[in-house]
C-alpha cells in the first residue's frame, strides 16, 4: 500500500512533442485557456484522489494540447505523458461498434439482422432482437451474462450463452439499459463475420490504419511499454486496484490520449468510417413508442446512438462516452458544434473525468 499524500503524487508536465502524422499539430489554443485548464485539472485530480491523468484538446481533428499530470505509476515515481497508456473501459464501445459498422459498410451486415441469424444457438426469446438493439441497448437483454467472472480467462462465448436462458428484462425496444453482455455479442458477430478473432479485425481495420500504434486489448500477461498502475484510494492512501484478467469486448482496450487524438482525427476526415455512418453512430435511438430511448440511470438522461451517448453541454451537441475498470476512468467527448474533442483518462478508482471534461469543455467554448 502506498502512503503518498496527494499533494506529493500531483504534479504537472511540459506538453510533449507529438509522434507521428500528429507531429506539428500542436499549438492554437491560447496561453489563458491553458493555465485555466492545468488550474481545473489540478484541483480535480486533489478532490477526487486521481494519481495521474492524460488529457488531450483536439478541434476539427486538429491536436491542440496534450498533457500528462501526476504519475502513471506511484511505486516507481513514473510520470503520468499523453503516451502513458490506460485502461479506457466502455471508451471502447465505440470500437466494437465501429468494427460492426465497418462490417455493414462491407454489406456483410445489416443493422436490422436478427441477432439469431449471426449468433447459432440463440433463444427464442431473442428473435425480435436485431444488431441495432444491441448497438443502442434497446434489446433487453441483461447487462452481464450470468458467467461473467473478471478473475476468469474464458470464450466470450461461454458468457453470450450464459445469457440465453434469462427473460428479457423488458420487451425488445421499449426501453433503454445498458448491456455490456451484448457487446460481447457484437464482437462474437464481428468474429464469425469476418473470420478472424474480433481483436485482430479492430486492430487491422481500425487501429492499424489510424497509426494507433499503442492501443490493443487489456492484457495481464504481456509486457505494454508506458503502461499505467491503476490505484483506489482507501484510508487517505492510495492502494493498488484489483487487476481484471478476463478480456472484456464491453471495454475491452488500453489506450493513449494521443491514440485517441488520431482516432478523432480519422473519424473528422471519415477516412474509415463514412460521414453517414457516422451520423447513424450518433443518432440517438427511438423506441418503438417513438420516444427517444434515453439513459435512465444517469441524471442528465441522455440518448444514445451506436456506440456513443448523445446530448448537450451548456448548448452544443455532444457525443461522448466513458468508461471504468478498477482503478481507471476515461472519458471521450466530442462536440460536432465548434469541432471540439477532450479526451481525459485516469488512474484512480473515484474518478470523475466526465465532470473534468465538462469544466474543460466550458473553457474551450470561450476561445475564439
């Protein structure tokens, strides 16, 4: 266990240079919008006991500031860079989404395909439900398959399954619940589509072709260059997070900032993913009411397209998502009015980085 006060784990770094086809692109946001964003980070990361933080501020799929904060590891007294790699959670929802749109994009898939028809063996119960249920969690499924285990290495197969003899928790498309164990039917789908294990698709379709050259799937066993701790702090210390060993497909990556940064300047280019598909991605879903299928587990209640929440902050349009695993939280936003994109990720358990971002976000409005 660690003993470290926070005033000792916080520091800040000089912005680094950019590797890469990112090289250059640094530069643009003012000197005032900058000492205010290091003054919300810092004083965030003391009252929600974060040890290090990456952050990046793209507009119009141009990094702009990229910064490391803290430590990425407290033991060794590692410095937290925008090349410190983290676990990003249901950040990577939207990667698995995309390898399913990829697919759709292909004519492989369609996104009204009952799930029955990719997935052999699948209940009768679930035959109104189609990959867009899945995508928008509409389907009404259960959000964990009943033989999930974080300390299990096993098939996601063995997870989907555990699924099919459960009820729908509600009749297909008339509500909305987060589904992680639907995102391992997605990339279940993706495998037997494709013909190739759904990490190497993302990885050859996706990360490859963006330069996401340190992005790949969680992995306890393999050595990850620059790789982040992850901490909870117990006590008024800071303690080492359990590890996961299972390979979720629900938040199944490691990540950087600046990976992300290049992601978000693919996704403005439409490069991989068409500008439509990209609008479907962040349409939010409607139910069979006509209503818009909207979070109700989190109180701004927002929507949801494929992948993405869906909503507002402070006026603008917003499409984001976070994502946790012990003793990680990230966050990815990207505001389509004005162009703007903060991506946070962190190290510590009681994160918060959806409110760092907000306040961020808040900063970047006022620049010109």
């Amino acid at each position: 266990m660690f003993s470290r006060r926070f005033s000792v784990a916080v520091g800040s770094l000089a912005l680094v240079a950019v590797p890469d086809r990112l090289a250059g692109q640094c530069g643009g946001l003012s000197s005032a919008a900058r000492a205010q964003i290091d003054k919300v980070v810092t004083a965030e990361m003391a009252s929600q006991h974060i040890p290090g933080l990456a952050l990046a501020v793209g507009r119009d799929g141009r990094m702009l500031f990229a910064k490391g904060y803290g430590f990425a590891n407290l033991e060794h007294d590692i410095p937290a860079t925008p090349r410190t790699v983290f676990k990003i959670g249901s950040v990577s929802k939207q990667f698995i989404a995309s390898g399913v749109m990829l697919l759709v994009q292909d004519g492989r898939l369609g996104l009204d395909d009952p799930i029955a028809k990719h997935l052999p063996g699948a209940p009768a119960s679930w035959s109104g439900v189609t990959l867009r249920h899945l995508l928008n969690h509409t389907s009404g499924i259960r959000r964990e398959g009943p033989a999930f285990d974080p300390l299990k290495v096993q098939a996601d197969s063995v997870v989907i399954q555990s699924a099919f003899g459960d009820t729908l928790q509600f009749a297909t498309g008339s509500r909305w619940q987060y589904c992680n164990v639907c995102y391992f039917a997605l990339a279940d789908v993706i495998r037997r589509t494709a013909g190739v294990p759904w990490a190497d698709f993302i990885r050859d379709r996706i990360f490859l072709p963006s330069g996401m050259r340190d992005s790949r799937t969680t992995t306890t066993t393999e050595l990850v260059p620059r790789r982040a701790s992850g901490y909870a702090w117990r006590d008024g210390r800071y303690v080492p997070a359990p590890e996961y060993l299972a390979l979720r497909p629900s938040g199944a990556f490691l990540s950087t900032v600046l990976d992300l940064a290049k992601w978000d300047s693919v996704l403005t280019q439409a490069s991989i993913l068409t500008a439509s598909t990209q609008s479907a991605m962040a349409s939010p879903a409607l139910l069979k009411s006509g209503a818009a299928a909207v979070a109700g587990d989190t109180a701004k209640r927002p929507g949801y397209g494929l992948g993405w929440f869906v909503d507002k902050h402070e006026g603008r349009g917003r499409v984001h998502h976070g994502g946790s695993l012990p003793g990680f939280r990230a966050e990815m936003s990207r505001y389509p009015d004005g162009g703007w994109t903060v991506i946070v990720l962190t190290n510590g358990n009681g994160a918060e980085p959806a409110r760092i971002e907000e306040q961020i976000a808040a900063i970047l409005f006022k620049e010109p």
